[in-house]
C-alpha cells in the first residue's frame, strides 16, 4: 500500500479555509450557535439555528462549481457528512459571494438516484462516480457533483454574504462560468 501525504501546509489552508466560511455564516446568521468539536467532528454540525437543536447547518467552503465534493465516508471510513445530522448543507462556491443552502438529505436522495456506484481511481473522474483513497490507507467515499446538479435540489437557496464580506470580495458576483467535467461543455450559472 503507497502512502498518501498532505502536506501540513495544505492542510492549514484548508482548516483556514474552512474557518473563513464559518466566520462568514456566522456574521449572516449572529443568531446561530457554534457546535462543540464533538458535534462538529461526530455528527457534522457546524451550527445550530434553533435552541432546541434540531435545525443543524454543516459548512462548506470554497468548493469550485464544476466538482463540489460530497462525502458518504470520511477518511477513517466513518459516517461522512452525507450522513450526519445537520438539516442543511451550505457550501460557499469559488467566484461566487454567498452560500447555497440545501436540505442534506434531499441532496442524499439525490445522490441515490443519480450517482453511480461505479468507483474510479482518481477524484477528476469523479463526477456522478465515487472515490476512495484506499489505495493510500484512506477509507473515505466521496463523488463530486456540479453547481447545476445541485439546482435540481427543490431546497436550494442562495445566501449573499453580508454587506462588508461583500465590498472585501470587490462587490457581488452571481454568476460563474466553468467547464462541465465530463462534457467539457462551458457552463454558466447566474443566481436568480
């Protein structure tokens, strides 16, 4: 078995990533309730929106509109977020100022239906497949999906950043262009 190294610069470039989107939630949603690192890590639930605990919100940033990673398994092979127990996903997509909010097990059903249980042996072909790096020692599943998949979904929303994360970024900007990662074909997708 070959060994898989991150390097522990990507891997704080990562976490760092990941703490900008939460910061960013949080200053859309002040209401909101940071979860412990239990929660977080056990049952991939980044926030709480209501006092009883039942609308849980997992997180995601700066995911590109052409692979938007979804993970059934995390690399210990434990449930992934696919299967946690947030309520809802919301995942920040590079060019874009927001978040798209969607109902985590709509998204699940949605996989069921449309993605493959074909797996292939690098995350690029990926798209509607699933993935594993168990050949490194990994035990994660994951597939990869694109921002208009993820139209389909009847609870997706989109969820500017506020006012001031949004004069950072240089102004709005609600709509991205990719290429399709099976097709090749130039997609644009303008938030409405």
């Amino acid at each position: 078995m070959s060994t898989l190294k991150v390097s522990d610069y990507k891997k704080k470039k990562s976490w760092a990533n990941g703490m900008e989107s939460e910061e960013r939630w949080l200053r859309i949603h002040p209401e909101a309730e940071k979860t412990d690192y239990k929660t977080d890590r056990f049952r991939h639930v980044d926030f709480w929106h209501r006092p009883d605990q039942t609308e849980g919100v997992d997180v995601k940033g700066n995911k590109p509109p052409e692979a938007i990673c979804l993970e059934f398994k995390n690399v210990a092979g434990e449930k992934g977020w696919m299967h946690g127990d947030a309520k809802f996903i919301a995942v920040e997509v590079l060019g874009l100022t927001g978040f798209f909010r969607f109902e985590r097990q709509e998204c699940l059903n949605w996989c069921k239906a449309f993605v493959s249980k074909e797996h292939v042996s690098k995350y690029s072909l990926c798209h509607h497949k699933l993935y594993t790096r168990s050949k490194w020692g990994k035990k994660d599943v994951v597939t990869s999906v694109t921002l208009h998949d993820l139209s389909d979904l009847t609870t997706l929303t989109y969820i500017p950043w506020n006012e001031e994360d949004i004069t950072k970024a240089g102004g709005a900007k609600t709509s991205v262009k990719y290429n399709h990662p099976v097709t090749g074909e130039v997609m644009v997708f303008e938030v409405s």
